[in-house]
C-alpha cells in the first residue's frame, strides 16, 4: 500500500494570483443564483446536495490514484486527489454562504469552537517568577 501514497512535492507549486476567499464564495454564489435553473426550496436543496457530488470525485480520485479497481488501473493523479479536495471545499463555502449573507462570520466562529475544543485552550506564558 505504500507504494500508492503520494509522493513528497519536488518543486514548491507557482504562487497562486491573489483572490480573496470570501469575494470569490460571494462572487460564485451570485453567479449560481444568476444561472440557476431550478428556484425555491428544490434549488436550495439541489445545491446542498452539489457537495456529495463533490466528495464522491475525491473517492474517485483517491481509487484512481491507488489503483484499487483492477478493471481500470491507476487513472488519477494526488494532484487530482488535490484538486477533488479543493472543489468540495469551494462547494461547501458557497453552499453556505447560500444560507446566510453572513457566512464569513459564521464559519469563522464554528472554526474557533472546532479549534478550541480539538486544542484546547491556549497555554499560557510561562512566568518568570
């Protein structure tokens, strides 16, 4: 199984351009609702329901990366694995900023909690006295 983990970076990957996270969930999340075919509860619904779709191509990809159907050998590549990885992440942002216009705020206090109770607090400094 080893031999189908992936491989350690060469080369450090081209700097991305510089896109602000949270103007491009924005951004897209118009764009979907400019383009969307199906309104209401039934598109909002469709739309959370885009993620699962998303997360079945990164097990697509990691089967494909590891070879594990022998009907089809290796067909992915970890960079796809990456990329799979980053469309579920872009999908869920945009799934939730189609909840709320507050979705920054909301997913910067759920990442404190989760951050909190999966570290703990902060040490504190020692004291020199």
């Amino acid at each position: 199984m080893s031999d189908h983990l992936p491989p350690p970076p060469v080369t450090a990957p081209a700097p991305a351009p510089a896109v602000d996270l949270w103007d491009a969930v924005d951004d897209l999340c118009a764009w979907l609702d400019a383009n969307r075919p199906v309104e209401g509860r039934e598109g909002l619904l469709l739309r959370m329901l885009k993620l699962s779709e998303e997360v079945g191509e990164v097990a697509e990809a990691v089967i494909g990366a590891t070879g594990q159907n022998p009907r089809k050998g290796t067909t992915h590549t970890w960079d796809d694995v990456r990329s799979e990885l980053c469309d579920v992440a872009v999908t869920a942002l945009v799934a939730l900023r189609t909840l709320t216009p507050d979705a920054r705020e909301v997913f910067a206090r759920h990442l404190a909690r989760v951050t909190q109770r999966s570290l703990g607090a902060p040490r504190p400094e020692p004291s020199d006295g």
